[in-house]
C-alpha cells in the first residue's frame, strides 16, 4: 500500500518537472535568440543600416523569420517529420 503511494507521488512529480521544464524552454530561447541578435547589432559600425528597433520588433520580426519562412519552405516540418508513414512527401 505504501509502495503505491510512493510510486504515483513520483510519477506527479516527475510530470510536474517536465511540465515546468517544457514552458522554461519554450520561454527561455526566443528570448535568448531575441537577446542575442539584439546584442549582435549593437556592434555593427556607426551608419550601418540596422535590423531592429527595438525589442518588440525584434521579436515580432525574428517570428515571422524563424517560424513562418521556416513553414514555408518545409524546413520544420521535415524536422517534424518523424517517420516516412508521416510524410505526405518525400
């Protein structure tokens, strides 16, 4: 009867941590992309034509680059695709 209780409160807590876990990254690496490209911009020299405005924009142009031109050409997808029963196309 022990041994039951202790076995299902592993198992919420080993849902809990990949719960937890799967929003942090969702969450964490656009963020760390954003940052990254903001702070690579910064370097470009004085009269350098810059990409961003600022971090909204970046964002909101970093998603559309990453994700929708990314749909377009099938690259996530075929990423997604995990066996060829899947695949509509080869």
């Amino acid at each position: 009867m022990a041994l039951k209780a202790l076995e299902s409160g592993f198992i919420l807590q080993f849902q809990d941590g990949n719960i937890g876990s799967s929003l942090a990254i969702t969450v964490a690496t656009p963020t760390e992309l954003v940052k990254v490209r903001l702070r690579a911009e910064r370097k470009l020299p004085p009269g350098a034509q810059r990409r961003y405005s600022g971090t909204l924009n970046a964002s909101s142009t970093i998603l559309r680059q990453v994700v929708i031109d990314g749909l377009r050409d099938r690259k996530i997808a075929y990423q997604l695709c995990l066996r060829e029963s899947f695949c509509k196309s080869k």
